[in-house]
C-alpha cells in the first residue's frame, strides 16, 4: 500500500491563527480523512 | 460539505475529518463561520501539499472544462452557491485517507472542480463499521 512520503509529512499546514503543525501530525492519534478543497469560498 | 455532515460516522470508524484550504488563515476562519463547520480546519497558501499530493491545476481543469460547469449547475440546483473565490481559482482539491501508520487508505484527485468521490468509498477506507447493537430475537426474558 502507498505510503505517505516522509517530506510531505512534515509539510506545515497553518491554523486559522496562523500557528503552524506539520502535516503528519493529523493521523499520528487516528485515521485522517483530510479533504483538500479548491479554495475558500 | 457533505462529509463533514458525516462525521459522526467517520468517528464511529475511529477516524477524524480534516478539511484543508489554501487561502490565508483569516479566510479559513471566515470559511468555517460562514459553513457553519465543525471540522478542523487549516490551511496550506504555498500550495506545497496540493503538489506533493499530485492534485492537478490549471485553467482547463477549472473554469474550461465543461464538467466543472455542470457540476456547478448541480451543486446550485441543490441550493449551495459558491462564494466569492478566497485563494487559488485554478487550483483543485482532493481527499486522502491516512492510516496512523502514514499509509495511504484512499486517494482521489479531483479531475474537475465539483469532482468529489463517493461517500461510501471514503466511509469504508476510514475503517469497518461498528458492530450493530445487539438485539435479542427472543424477547425479553421471561420470569418464572
């Protein structure tokens, strides 16, 4: 099965204040569905 | 939309949804008010994860391709109108289900704007779904 790639694990999101988190943090605790949208709006 | 409307079943499953954007963290903000989301919610303005991921971008994905416009007719007919564009107009999305061991469950690239995968496709990568509550055939016991 595909595996996240290390790099792209640790890619920054941005909070809705700004404060940085790596990627990966959002399934270390369980399965992430993550949905990347278009855009806001 | 439709998704974070299902979260309880994904949490049923163990799993968490994320939504993810690529405006500035104070249009993601405005985002979740005006949705009304309960989701979390962050953002990505490089872009650098949408690459990573393989999600395509360009002008004739988005506004030149004629599926984008009848998912849009679609999507209006179902009463959810599109705001104003808060990030990259050319940009689409996509999901990905990741297990905590960092493997990939479930991918999809959007090929078109309005292009988003089954929702029991994404229910079934996020894990089995909880055992039904038992219910006893026989009826209630019966005192002596």
């Amino acid at each position: 099965m595909e595996r996240i790639e290390p790099t792209l694990a640790e890619l920054p999101l941005l909070d809705a204040d700004a404060s940085p988190r790596p990627l990966r943090t959002l399934w270390e605790r369980q399965t992430a569905v993550l949905i990347f949208v278009r855009h806001f709006g | 939309v439709q998704v974070h409307r299902a979260r309880d079943a994904f949490h049923a499953r163990g799993a968490e949804v994320f939504v993810i954007g690529n405006g500035a963290p104070h249009l993601a903000r405005a985002f979740r008010e005006d949705l009304g989301l309960e989701v979390p919610l962050y953002t990505d303005p490089t872009l650098a994860t949408y690459r990573a991921l393989r999600f395509r971008r360009g002008v004739g994905a988005t506004l030149l391709s004629a599926r984008t416009w009848a998912h849009a007719l679609r999507a209006t007919r179902g009463g959810f109108l599109q705001g104003r564009t808060q990030g990259d107009a050319w940009q689409l999305g996509g999901v990905v289900v990741v297990r905590p061991d960092g493997t990939i469950a479930y991918r999809h690239a959007s090929a078109e704007a309005g292009d988003h995968p089954p929702l029991d496709a994404l229910l079934a990568a996020a894990g089995p779904a909880p055992a039904a509550t038992s219910i006893g055939l026989s009826g209630p016991a019966s005192s002596p």
